[in-house]
C-alpha cells in the first residue's frame, strides 16, 4: 500500500520537500526571531518558549525605523521615476517619430549587454564630483534608469491598437495628453509589475548602497543588518539578527503576497528577453 | 512625407511634433540616464584600466600596463578559477534543478499556483537577510547543519563549514543557488505552458509516464528556452557578489573571492582603481561575449514568428 502510494505520488513528494526546503529559512528566520537568547542551549527550530523582547531590543540596539524610512524612501522614489523615465520613453520609442530610430533603440538595447559591475568605479567617481555621495540620490538617480523597463514599455506600447490615440488626437489632443490620458492607464497591468519589480529591487539593494552610503543615519536596511552582524564580536546573538532580518523581509513579503500574481505572469511574458 | 492613413486619418502624433519636438521631450529623460548612468561610465571605466590612480593623487598613464599586472599576479587567476568554480556549480545546478521542478510541477494536476509562488519567495527576499539565515544554517556553533549532522552521527565534531575552502564554495552555492532556482523555474514554466496541453493528455491516455512524457515530449520543445535561460544564468553567476561578501568575505584563502568581489575589494578597499578596471573589463567582456551569444541564438527562433516572448 504505502510503497505503491509513494511510487504513485513520487513526484508530489519531491516537489513538496523541495517547497519545504525553500520555505525552512524563512522559518529559521521568524522562529529564531522569537526564541530568547540563551548562549547554554543550540536554538532549535521548533522553541518551546516564544519571547517578542528581541524585537524590543533590536529597536534598542539599533534605529531600526530610521533605516526602514531611508529604504522606504529610496525604494518609493526609485519606482516612480523609473516608471516615469522608462513609460515616457517606451511610448516614444514606440509611437513617435525619431530621426535614426534604429541608432536610440540600438543605445537601449545595448545597455541590456553591459555589467553593472564595470560601471561602479566610474559611477562612485562620478557621485563623487557631483557631491552626492552619502546622499540618496546617489543610489535614486542610477536606479530610474532601466533598460529592460524602457524596452518592456516599449514592446507594449507597439504592441496596442493606434486607433485610440489617432481619435484622441483628432479631438485635438496634444501628444503628452494622448500618452497620460489614454496610453499610460492602459498599461496599468504591466506598470504594476514592473513598480513591484523595481521597488523589491530597490528595497534589496545591497552592493551600491554599501559604496555610496557611509554615513550610518542614512543606511538602509540590508546595510544596518550587515553592520549589526559584523558588531558581534565573541557570540553572535542569533534571536536578535533575526529579528532585524524579519524586519528587513516583512514589507517584501507583504507585497508579494499581494502582488505575486501579477509578478511572475508579468515575469514568464517579459523575462525571458532580459 | 509619409502618407496618410486610411481615410486621410493622420499618423499618430506627426501633427504636432512638426511644431514641438515631443518624442525628445519623453524620450530624454533616459537618454541622458543611458549615456550619464551607462555609457560614460563605460566608456570611462575603459580609460582608467590604462592609468595607475589612487582616488586622491593625480592619474598616471600607465598604458597596458595593468593588464600585464593583473595576467602575472596570482590573485586574478585565483579569482578566475574561483568564479570558473562558483559559476559552473551554481548555474549547473540552478538550471538542471528549475529544468526538473518545471517539469514535474507542469504535469501535476494540484497545487501548480502554490509551487510557483513558493519557488519564486526566494528569489524577492533581500540577499542580507537570507544570507543571516545561511549564516546561522552553517555555523560551527549550534548551526542546524551541525545539530543535524551530530543528531544523526554523521559527523562526531561540529564543521566549521565556512572556514573550509571547499564546503566554503558549497555554501555559497548552495545560497545563490536556493535564492535563484525559483526564476528560472517560473521562465521554464512559462514556455511549458505555452506548449498544446493535447499533447500531455494524450499520452497520459495512451499511459506513458511521467518520465516518458518529460524526455520524449516537453524536454525537446525546450531546448531553445533552456539555451536562453542557461546562457541568463551564466550571465547572472557571473556578476554575484553579495552572497560571497555576506557569507564568506571571500574567504577562506580567498577560496570564494569570486571577481566582482576583487573588483570591489581592488577599487574601494585598495583603491587600485587602474587595476580594478582592468579586472572589470575582462569581466564586462565576457559577458558581452555570452550576451551575443544569446542574442545570436534567439535570432533565427525569433524570425519564424513563434515565440512566447512576444
């Protein structure tokens, strides 16, 4: 019975235990979070006692809403203006008439090509003459400029009948009316996803933050626990990183609980091209 | 001119952009962000690997001069054979494992929604945080690696699995490897589902099993997917970081210095910045190098007008 039961189900099994296996940090994190701090005894992930004083203590320790504002702040502001940057020239790439198209969609594309990596020294350098480091324009002002966002946009745009706009422009609409009026509150779709994609982005930002941000009441989140982890000297106190950590994850996961839908549909039509 | 459209109706927007230049309007923005954000660091990136600077101290001209340091030191190649290590790992398995859970996951019949949005968690949670967790997972000290290990008499003494160079690469892989897996996957997923569903009823009715119909029916329509997906991994491995710095340091003897992290350490710690941008270089070459690659492999698929990515 039981073996021909698992014969039968094989599959299931395996991609059940590969979800719990995928799901059992997340657990470490929020049981580790609650367990007190006890160097006598190994944590265990199933606790017996479950305390809240780590979470008190973490906001102790450390200006944890400081660093959750500044990424709020930075994340927020990311993802307007890379919607705006990338919808705006999506759309004129897609519908306005340019001398040597070929040539902007080419300088578009191509960008897809380069590292980011090769960027970085001449970038910090760049911050740096323009007085913005230890600023978070720093890490705003790069993050609106997105590639893949341009050329998402871009293949929508192209992609949606001209009629519309050909009788919003007979009613004498000017082009930026057409665009913010009619074309732009039709992409709504893929404007959320491609919103939740650069806030997640920005929110986890880790290796530009990390350069750009040396003052500690600007940092960001992922920045704060990295500092936190590195204070510890002897006995890292797990129960309290995790409470930062649980912190630092929280507002992702609400998003993606209300928005995972959208992301990975948005993900299997459009990812493949990045 | 170009003519009009039907019934004399105008081309969407020439009207007005004869008198103002609309399409420059909306489209600078980015191109100024291309050009200051991409390509003058590019391009400026490029000069530097020819000049010996130390952020503070004038720029001396040095020629190809890093170049030559960094093909002789034995750091770059100890980074390259490290990135060749982590590369190879992490992309064999993040690609054999989605290739799998895709194709299991498609020919259930339950619980396809659950999976997806499971598998993908990961790849959204913040490096940092995940990688406290991993932290934890593998510490010497009361580490469920450890615990469990010890548990079961596998191991009589607890493994300081980041301070050994091999189980250190392990660690770092297996990291990247759990936190990515989940987007390939969902890219794999999508072209499976994009295939006829007939064909899996089908040859459910005619009793072929899971097996058969993953070798003999979906594993040949995805070929050009996973060409495409493997090369985006290849690409995406090379460029990490975050998980060797949280996790390792690079360490231990350097063993998972991969080369963005020696480029970062070159550049901000040492600041070799000549030399770092030499490092960068080879780097963004080989990536423009699989990049075409990729390009050059979607093109024919592209022109024969089927693509899901449309």
């Amino acid at each position: 019975m039981l073996v021909n039961f698992i014969k039968k189900k094989s599959a299931l099994l395996l991609l059940i235990s590969f979800a719990l296996l995928t799901l059992l940090p997340f657990w470490a994190m929020v049981v580790l979070a609650f367990s007190p701090f006890d160097l006598s005894q190994p944590l265990s992930l199933l606790p017996t006692r479950w305390s809240v004083e780590n979470f008190q203590q973490v906001h102790q320790t450390i200006p944890l809403l400081v660093y959750a504002c500044n990424s709020f702040a930075i994340a927020i502001l990311a993802t307007v203006c890379s919607l705006y940057v990338s919808s705006t020239a999506g759309y004129a790439l897609a519908r306005l008439p340019f001398k040597h198209k070929a040539v902007w969609q080419g300088l578009v594309w191509l960008t897809l090509m380069i590292p980011p990596q090769v960027n970085i020294v001449p970038l910090f350098i760049l911050m740096k003459q323009a007085h913005l480091l230890n600023t978070h324009w720093a890490i705003i002002l790069p993050a609106c400029i997105s590639g893949v966002m341009v050329v998402l946009y871009q293949q929508w745009f192209a992609s949606q009948p001209v009629a519309l706009e050909e009788s919003a422009q007979l009613e004498g609409a000017s082009v930026w009316q057409t665009f913010w009026h009619v074309c732009f509150p039709l992409s709504q779709g893929l404007t959320i996803t491609l919103g939740l994609g650069s806030f997640i982005n920005a929110w986890n930002g880790f290796l530009w933050p990390l350069i750009v941000l040396q003052e500690d009441k600007l940092k960001t989140l992922p920045l704060a626990l990295a500092l936190l982890k590195e204070s510890f000297r002897d006995a890292t106190n797990w129960p309290l990183l995790m409470a930062a950590a649980c912190v630092s994850v929280l507002p992702i996961i609400v998003l993606y609980m209300v928005g995972q839908k959208l992301l990975i549909s948005g993900l299997s039509q459009g990812g493949i091209k990045e | 001119m170009k003519k009009p459209r039907l019934n004399g109706m105008p081309r969407v927007a020439s009207p007005t952009t004869k008198t103002f230049p609309w399409q420059w309007v909306l489209f600078a923005p980015a191109l100024l962000g291309f050009l200051g954000f991409n390509y003058l660091p590019t391009v400026a990136s490029f000069a530097l690997s020819f000049f010996h600077w130390n952020l503070l101290d004038v720029p001396r001209f040095l020629g190809t001069q890093n170049y030559e340091t960094l093909l002789q030191s034995t750091s770059f190649w100890q980074a390259c054979s490290s990135t060749l290590q982590f590369v190879s790992l992490s992309s064999g398995l993040e690609l054999g494992l989605a290739i799998l859970l895709a194709l299991l996951v498609h020919q259930q019949t339950q619980g396809k929604a659950f999976f997806k949005a499971c598998y993908f968690l990961p790849y959204v949670t913040p490096m940092v945080a995940v990688s406290l967790v991993f932290g934890w997972l593998y510490h010497p000290d009361g580490g469920l690696l450890n615990q469990v290990l010890l548990g079961l008499g596998v191991i009589q003494h607890p493994v300081a699995w980041l301070a050994n160079p091999q189980t250190a690469m392990l660690a770092v892989v297996s990291l990247e490897v759990w936190k990515t897996v989940g987007y390939n996957f969902l890219l794999i997923m999508a072209t499976l589902e994009s295939l006829p569903a007939e064909w899996i009823e089908a040859a459910t009715l005619e009793g072929a099993s899971v097996w058969q119909k993953s070798t003999q029916i979906l594993l040949p329509n995805l070929i050009p997917t996973i060409t495409t997906v493997g090369l985006l991994t290849l690409i995406h491995t090379l460029q990490a970081f975050d998980a060797v710095y949280l996790l390792t340091q690079g360490g231990p003897q350097n063993a998972t210095a991969v080369l963005v992290y020696w480029i970062y350490k070159n550049a901000l710690q040492f600041f070799k910045v000549g030399e770092a941008s030499a490092m960068a270089y080879c780097l963004c070459v080989l990536i423009v190098g699989v990049s075409l690659l990729k390009w050059w492999l979607q093109r024919p698929k592209k022109s024969g007008g089927s693509s899901i990515a449309g």
